[in-house]
C-alpha cells in the first residue's frame, strides 16, 4: 500500500507543492521542492501543459492513517484514511473491493418528483443495479470458489470477494474489473496506490454538509482546529445515514485473514442500519 507517513509543502519562487517520504519530514521537503522548481521552470518556458501531471491517481494519495491492521510479522495489511473531503476510507492490501458507479439515482416521492419522471428514472437505476448484480452472480458462477458480498452504494453497487486474497496487480483482477465495468478512475487508484479501496462515512454533500475547508497535514494550530470544529458538526451530520447495504451474497466463505476487515466495513459503513445511503 502506497500512503507515505511524511509531507510537506514547499515553495519555490511562489509556486508550491506537496513532496512525500516514507523516511523523513526533510525527505519529504526535498521532494516538495524539486516539484516546485519542475513547476516553475516550466512557466518560465512556457510549457503550461504538463503542470497538473500529479493528478488523481498519479501520485500517493495525501491522506491521514487513522487505524493500521497488521499481520503477524507487522507488516500492514489495511489501513483506514481520511479522503481529501472528510470521509473515512478502508484500503484493504488483499481485500478486494471492486467499485461500480451508476451515477446518482433521483430523489424518491413528492407530486413535483413524479411529474419530472423521477420514478422511471429511479426504475431505470433499479435495472443498472440489478444488471450489475447480475453479472457478479455470473462470474461466481463461471468462476467456482468465488464468494461475493455485494452492496447497494448511493450512486451504484460494490463487491467485496471474501473467499481468498488477491493481489491489485494480479491479471485475475483487471479481468473482474472489465467484466464488472469497474469505474476507471477507481481501476487507476487501485494501481496506484496498490491497495483496495471502500468508503466507510458518508459524502459530506450528501448529508447537508460541506466538504472540510482545512485539509491534513494542517499547516498551523489554526487550521488543525477549524478542521477539528468541522469534523464535530460532520459526524452529527452523518450519524442519520449509511454508506451501503447489503444487497446480495454468493458462496459464505469468508477466510480468516479477511474475515475482520469485512466486519470493520460492515460496521462503519452501517451496512445493517437500514438508514438512508449518503
């Protein structure tokens, strides 16, 4: 997994940037600042095009550790995070998870919400969700062994496979990713940071809150408060919904060495809450 411990901004000529290290506070600030002076020297060239070359997936991602569940000889094996708007994310080294986005469904009931053919559209997202179900039931099907759990997310579906560990570079993992129509920028993610990842707290925007203004590591006592007041208001907030639910289960093997992350994101996720998903 690929989320370096240390970082730190530096400025160059005006122009800053983020630099990372697994080894130290200086590596990280070295790093930062040879960012920085890319970045300069290449609007004194005028080369404009390449300056947002660190995008999403391209880099670590900068992202407190808030838990580590180890192995035996301490090497980690998950590790939960805080995404870049407030959410706590799971990122699994064996777990896999496979994301698939079917875009945000319509808002339920109301005359003005029937009138606008929100229900057929809600219908419509019904059947995106049931092909994916579909398919996953396929694939443990063709593929004896193969024990999925399958959740209904707000704005798609997302599997866990419980039956053995695998590996985010493993062939058998593109293959699951183009038959379940994996989102793309989850795929390049996954690569990236050799991990697999699941939300496990709302989007903040989905349960009438902002996302946080301050973003870790906090550059001042400031900043770390504000973002400490937001995080207060977010949690009350988010204490009315769920991540996902349970939709589906293929097979009930669960082996032991995933059998207490499963657990953790069915808890966090509030996947038995039966509340609304954000």
């Amino acid at each position: 997994m690929n989320f370096p411990r240390f970082w730190a901004r530096a400025d160059h000529d005006g122009f800053l940037a983020w630099g990372w290290s697994n080894e130290s506070l200086d590596a990280a600030k070295a790093l930062g600042m040879e960012v920085a002076r890319r970045i300069a020297d290449r609007i004194q060239r005028g080369d404009r095009k390449h300056i947002a070359r660190y995008t999403y997936g391209d880099r670590p991602l900068r992202e407190e550790i808030i838990r580590e569940f180890s192995d035996n000889g301490g090497t980690p094996r998950a590790v939960i995070t805080r995404n870049a708007y407030g959410c706590l994310v799971l990122n699994t080294a064996k777990l896999l998870f496979v994301d698939v986005d079917l875009g945000e469904p319509p808002e339920r009931g109301g005359v003005l919400n029937r009138w606008l053919g929100s229900e057929k559209r809600m219908a419509e997202h019904s059947a995106k969700q049931q092909v994916v179900l579909d398919r996953a039931i396929a694939w443990a099907r063709n593929n004896p062994g193969w024990c999925w759990r399958i959740y209904e997310t707000r704005a798609g579906v997302r599997l866990a496979a419980t039956h053995r560990g695998f590996d985010p570079v493993d062939p058998i993992c593109t293959a699951v990713f183009d038959w379940m129509n994996a989102d793309p920028l989850y795929r390049r993610l996954c690569a990236n940071q050799k991990c697999f990842r699941a939300r496990l707290t709302p989007k903040p925007w989905r349960c009438g809150h902002a996302p946080p203004r301050e973003r870790w590591p906090f550059l001042d006592k400031r900043r770390a408060q504000q973002f400490e007041e937001w995080q207060e208001d977010y949690i009350l907030s988010a204490r009315d919904y769920s991540t996902c639910r349970l939709m589906h289960q293929t097979g009930n093997n669960v082996v032991v060495e995933l059998a207490d992350l499963i657990a953790v994101h069915d808890e966090l996720a509030r996947v038995s809450s039966g509340l609304p998903l954000a």
